[in-house]
C-alpha cells in the first residue's frame, strides 16, 4: 500500500530529478537544466513547461542569453505542497498532496521548480496577465506592421493574436522616438517599436564581449542606444536584427526586400569558413534574399558572423559561367564537352597530370575528383584561403571543406603545398595535363605563361576566371546554395545542406558531371545522386564508414577520425 | 580650452572607488562628485568616468540619463522644481508649472529640465517633494514654498531676478514690499 502510494509520490522522483504537474499533467524534470552558457543551474518552470508540452510567450527569455527576467510575458500561477506544523508535507485522505496556491504570481523564466510544485499557465488570472502585459508593451507602440520587416515573423503580432486584446483602450497620445537609428554599418534601429527585453544589449556584452548597447533614458522614454559618436560595429551584430522579438532592429541588407512569408526556407550551410554554421536560407523566385542562423549546439549555437551572413551576393554576379566552353569547345554543349575531355584524359599518362580541386567542393565531390585522380595516377592539391580568426565563430580557414579534402586525400597535409611543386613540374615540362575544379590557380602561384605550356587545361569554376579564360575546356559550377552535398567542418563534422535556387544557363553541379565524368573515363559508375555517391564514398573511405547519408539528418555528424 | 578633473577632485573620486569592491559600483558616487566640482556631467565627464571605473561610456550614459538629479548641461542659477505628484497637482501645480514656463519662454509639454534663455532659470517638473500636506510646493534651489500661487509664483520669479540686479522695470520693492 505505502509501496504503491510512493511510487505516485511527486515528492518521490528517481534521483536527479524533480516531479512537477504542469496544467494537471504530472511530469518528471531534471533537477538542473544547463543554462546559456551550458552550465548546469537549477532547472526553471519555463523549461519544465517545455518539456511538459506547454509553450509559456515570453520576450526577454532566450535559452543562449542569460535571464534576464524583465519583460513579464512569462507570468505564471503556481502552487507548493503545504506543510504541516510537523514541517512535513500535509496529504489529503487518499494521500495525494495539499498543494498551496502561491497569492502571487511567478516568472517562469527565473522561477526554479520544486519537489511537487503545481504550475498553471492557463488560468483566467494568467489570461489575463499576458494580456495586461501586452496593452502596456502596445501603449507607445507604433502598429506600424504594414511597412514592418519583422511582419510575419514578430512575436509582438503573434502574442498579441493569440493573448492581447482585440482594440486598444488607449487614447492618450503616444510617446513619440527616433525610428531610424543607425546604430552600426548593417544595423538599424527603430526605438518605437522596440520592447527593451534586453537580448540585444546582453547578446553583444556576454555572447561578443562588446558591451556596446545600453538602455537611456527613463520610463516609457526609454530607448536602446550605442553611445554617441561610436558605431554598433563587430563582426556578430546581426545576429540582434535574429533575436530581436520584434521589428525594432532590422538588418539593412534584408529590410524592406521581401516579406518573410514569401520566402521559402532551405536548410543549408553557411560555406564562407571552415566552421560550417548551421543556416537556413531565404529565397524567393530563385533569388535569395537573406541567411539566417539554423542552432546547432555542437557547431554555432544560435548565431552566424557578419561576414558569412552577407556572403552571397556574387552567387547573382553577371560574370557567372552559364555554359559550357573553351578554347577547343566548338559549341557550348555539355555532351561534346564530356565527350572532349574524357577523350582527352584517356590520352594522359601517369606522372604527367596533375589535380587542383577546391575545398569548397562538396565531399561527394571531391571523393569522385579523388576517384579521377587515382584513375589517371595524378597527384592533387586544393587551394588555401585564409583570413583573421576570430573568438566566436570565424575561423581562418575560409574554405568549407578543407577538413573534407583532407579526409579524402584531395588536399595535401598543408593544403597547398603541392602547387609551387605543379608549376615548377609544369614548367619543366613534367606536367601535360592539368584539371582544376572550382579555382583560379593563376591566383594560386601558376602563371598563365606555365598554363599555356600545358597540352591540355580543362577548369571549372562558377565565375569566370584567369584559368578558365584559358584552358581547353571549361565547365560552369555551382554555388553551394543551387546544389545538395555535403562538407566536413574544421572539427571534422559532415554535414549537409540542401539545394534552395537553380543555378543560371547552363551551369550544373559539380557532383553531376564530375560522375559522368567517372563513369567516361574509368568505366565505373558510382551513380549520380548525392547518395549513392556518398554510400560509395563511405564503402572507400575509413573516415566516413560508420555514416550513413541519412544519419547526418539536420545537425550533421562528427567523423570518428 | 581642454576639459580636465582637477588633482583633488581625482583624489576625492580615487577615495570614493576605494569604499567599494567593485570599481563600477562607485559610479554613482563618482558621478555626483563631478556633477558637484562641473555644474553638470558633460560628456566628457562620462568618458573619464568609465575610463576611470572600467566601463564602456554606455554603462555611464545609462545612469546619467536614468537618474533626474544628472544634469547634462548647465543648470540656471535658479533652478525651479514644481512638484507634479497627486496632492499637488489636486492643488493646481500644473497650472503653476505650465504659468511658470509661458512666463519663462519654455515648452511645458516638454520633459526634463529646461532652462530659460537668459541662463537664469532652470525648471524641472518633479515627483513628490514630500511636503503634500502644504500643496502645492515648489522648491527654489534648496528653499521649499509652501501653497504657491499664481501670484506668489510671480513674486518669486521675480525676487530671484532682483537677487541677480537683471530685474524687470518698474519699482519691484514698491510692488511686491521687499528690498531688493
Ligand atoms: S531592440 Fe529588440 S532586442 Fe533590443 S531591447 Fe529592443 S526589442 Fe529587445
Ligand atoms: S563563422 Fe564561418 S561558417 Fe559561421 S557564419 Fe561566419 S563565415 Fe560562415
Ligand atoms: S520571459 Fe520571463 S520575464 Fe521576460
Ligand atoms: S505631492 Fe507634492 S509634495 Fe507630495
């Protein structure tokens, strides 16, 4: 009997957690929970709820901020088993707790839970809690949503539907600021829409280490500010116009471009360094118009850098290679190309080929150039491209793959180090032939003069460039965003990403004739989907065996080596 | 000519840092003590201070214009605080604060302190002065006047100009009864 009561008992959880009934359904929490930082710290009623099914509005609170507890969105009722003058829990004739409803309401997002504490969020008291809160944050709000960038995507609109009141009671004249503040170079601020939770100015102070926000002024004149005569200017700042829970910072590169409803959403990657954040891309009618951080706690948590986010505007270049061509093409036809070069390679020799591939070629990729490359006995490098690192998330390494190419054998261990030893064998007249995927080597230390030496140049590239303006045959590309694959991240992490725009003319993806290619000139057929290249990948290839394409799902995997 | 905090001023600061555990946490202190060597806290002020502290000027800026009693520029000699709060607004002070202000060329719907343009009077529309029992109250610099009215009101304004010799025309002492 006693057995049985127990094992009900919320007072009774298994160690390490805490049982709490949220809205009349009992369940088990962790006792800690870890917090922004990832440290362990008692685990909130907001995060109970979550993991009870029950989403709590709230503003200020963001999981990778700290708490900051000041916007009230979160108000909840709650109750506590009452204790008895014994100091021992009071029970009620069939055993079950005497639970005492606190008089005050609590934030759920500071508010740790307890043994048996009762959470309600759904009373009429807290009803009407959020919908106070909301007629306050409204008072001096501009409703401006018609010419609102952040329209569609505001969690001021969507609580205001699903808790506010439908008219405003407010007739007195509104407090009137500055809409167009400009805080830093991509950055602008709108004060009247701005609800002062806070994200902005603790994203910059404790996730950057650039305290460069605060809150002037006083009362309903309160409005965010970078002090006068300095700019809101480090390489994260858009990641606030992200956090942002309404319209008042927008990103000057997307403000009013497009309407977030209209834009479709494809997971992808961002391939501007070898960190590989996890994004999401906005395009619409072929055109992209914005990259948003996707979370990925093991890669880049809820952020991406500036310098990545903007990274995208020469996929639209008017230089883009849109067919295929050279100096022996006589038509721009992908058939007589393939046909062209596959003869061509059939003629080289051993020891007289050489391959630069870039590591910003997909894994898949970049395993079928390695499967050329041992066909043809040809060694192979990649090209390196380096810039400042940073202590957040931006990594010297500028390729997205160079880990992938390493992993593949494609890049030399200090990538690059092969290609002063190509143009050295070319102009000796070692080299013939030369094949290089997604780069200009006439920026890579071989000069066009050593190039026009070589009995047969085949590039490739998205844009044209100093290679391709020479070589006997070249092939337009794609940028990563029109193609599917995947890259290996610094830290050895696959990951992969989806297509989200079709590329111009004629340009195809790299893995698409780079099998057909495979096939022509080794009479092996690895398949021509990203998949069965990738399974084919995986059976060759140690660091990639134990994955399967679908294991790599949103988050990607890390590679055991 | 270039701003600087004169050696006791620093020492008096350097002194008040020490009170604390935390540089930051004196800044208040710090603030007031500038305020009471400048007249007000400049921006310059806010830049030595966080210098001084260990902050960013934001954190400053932050307090500065938070808290009423910083004054970001110079105040009027006379600086006019006209309670708003509850008792005295029921006993007419807004009507005071807003005579006052036509009488001085400033904008009564306007928030903060303003100051006149002759540099002599600052007026500053305030929360309770704790004296509702002799609503409404008005203080004049450090000297509280208790149940002013409009005319009182015109008497005081024109006492403190006396005080300054840039009195009005006319014979003040006959009209009002005091020496000038
Ligand atoms: S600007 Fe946005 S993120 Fe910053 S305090 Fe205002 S509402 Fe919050
Ligand atoms: S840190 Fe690297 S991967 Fe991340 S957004 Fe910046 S450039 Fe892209
Ligand atoms: S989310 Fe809890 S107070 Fe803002
Ligand atoms: S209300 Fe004016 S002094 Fe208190």
């Amino acid at each position: 009997m006693k057995q049985s009561q127990q094992s009900n008992d919320p007072l009774a959880a298994p160690p390490g957690m805490i049982s709490v009934t949220v809205d009349g359904r009992t369940v088990l929490v962790p006792r800690t929970m870890p917090d922004w930082q990832g440290r362990q710290v008692p685990t909130t009623m907001l995060q109970a709820c979550e993991l009870a099914g029950v989403t709590v509005p709230h503003y200020c609170y963001h999981p990778k901020l700290p708490v900051a507890g000041n916007c009230r969105m979160c108000l909840v009722e709650y109750g506590v088993p009452a204790l008895g003058p014994d100091r021992k829990p009071m029970r009620q004739p069939d055993g079950s707790l005497v639970i005492k409803k606190s008089p005050r309401p609590a934030i759920a997002c500071a508010t740790p839970v307890s043994p048996g504490m009762e959470i309600y969020t759904s009373t009429p008291t807290v009803k009407l809690m959020r919908q106070s809160v909301l007629e306050f944050l409204l008072i001096n709000h501009p409703l401006d949503c018609p010419i609102c960038d952040q329209a569609g995507e505001c969690k001021l609109q969507e609580y205001s539907v699903e808790y506010g009141r439908a008219s405003s009671r407010f007739v007195e004249t509104k407090v009137h600021k500055n809409k167009q503040v400009d805080l830093g170079p991509r950055i602008m601020l709108d004060q009247e829409r701005c609800i002062l939770c806070s994200r902005c100015i603790r994203f910059t102070r404790d996730v950057v280490g650039d305290d460069a926000l605060g809150i002037v002024n006083r009362g309903s004149y309160s409005a965010i500010a970078a002090y006068p005569g300095t700019t809101f200017d480090n390489n994260y700042t858009l990641n606030t116009a992200d956090i942002c829970p309404v319209g008042a910072l927008t990103s000057k590169d997307f403000r009013f471009q497009m309407r977030v409803w209209f834009l479709k959403e494809t997971m992808s990657l961002c391939a501007s360094c070898g960190t590989g954040c996890n994004i999401v891309i906005g395009s619409r009618e072929n055109r992209i118009y914005r990259f948003t951080p996707r979370q990925n706690d093991a890669v880049n948590s809820c952020w991406m850098c500036d310098y990545g986010r903007l990274n995208y505007r020469w996929i639209e270049r008017a230089d883009r290679l849109t067919n295929p061509g050279g100096t022996k093409l006589t038509k721009p036809d992908w058939e007589d190309a393939i046909n062209g070069i596959a003869a061509g390679l059939k003629q080289t020799i051993p020891g007289h080929i050489a391959i630069v591939a870039s590591a910003r070629l997909t894994n898949e990729e970049l395993y079928l150039v390695r499967r050329l490359a041992q066909f043809l006995g040809a060694p192979t490098d990649c090209a390196p491209r380096s810039g400042p690192a940073d202590n957040l998330l931006l990594c010297a390494d500028r390729n997205p793959n160079t880990k992938g190419a390493q992993l593949l054998g494609i890049a030399a261990s200090l990538p690059g180090a092969n290609l002063p030893v190509f143009a050295r064998l070319i102009r000796n007249g070692t080299i013939r032939s030369l094949l290089v995927f997604g780069e200009d080597v006439t920026r890579h230390g071989i000069a066009p003069e050593d190039l026009a030496r070589l009995d047969f140049l085949v590039a490739s590239d998205i844009h044209s460039n100093g290679t391709t303006m020479i070589s006997h045959y070249f092939l337009p590309g794609c940028a990563h965003v029109e193609k599917r694959g995947s890259f290996t991240n610094v830290h050895g992490r696959i990951q992969k990403f989806e297509k989200a725009v079709d590329p111009p003319g004629l340009a195809r993806p790299e893995l698409y004739w780079l099998s057909e290619l495979v096939c022509r000139v080794t009479g092996q057929s690895v398949g021509r989907t990203v998949e069965s290249v990738f399974e084919a990948m995986r059976a060759e290839v140690p660091a990639f065996r134990n994955i399967a394409w679908a294991d790599l799902e949103d988050h990607g995997v890390a590679t055991s080596v | 000519m270039s701003w600087a905090v004169p050696k006791e001023v620093e020492e008096k600061v350097d002194a008040l840092v020490r009170r604390y555990p935390k540089p930051r946490s004196a800044v208040v202190m710090v603030l007031h003590a500038l305020q009471e060597h400048f007249g007000c806290i400049s921006p310059e002020a806010i830049e030595w201070t966080a210098r001084k502290l260990g902050l960013r000027p934001i954190n400053v800026l932050e307090l500065v214009t938070f808290y009423p009693m910083f004054r970001r520029e110079p105040f009027g000699k006379f600086h006019l605080r006209i309670c708003r709060t509850l008792s005295c607004a029921l006993a007419g002070s807004h009507q005071l604060h807003r005579h006052i202000c036509e009488k001085l060329g400033l904008d009564p719907a306007k928030p903060g302190p303003q100051t006149s343009t002759d540099g002599l009077f600052t007026v500053e529309f305030v929360e309770c002065l704790a004296s509702c029992g002799t609503a409404p109250v008005i203080m004049c610099n450090e000297t509280q006047h208790e149940q002013m009215t409009i005319e009182q009101v015109d008497k005081l304004l024109d006492q403190c100009r006396c005080k300054c010799g840039t009195g009005r025309e006319g014979n003040l002492a006959a009209e009002h009864g005091f020496e000038p």
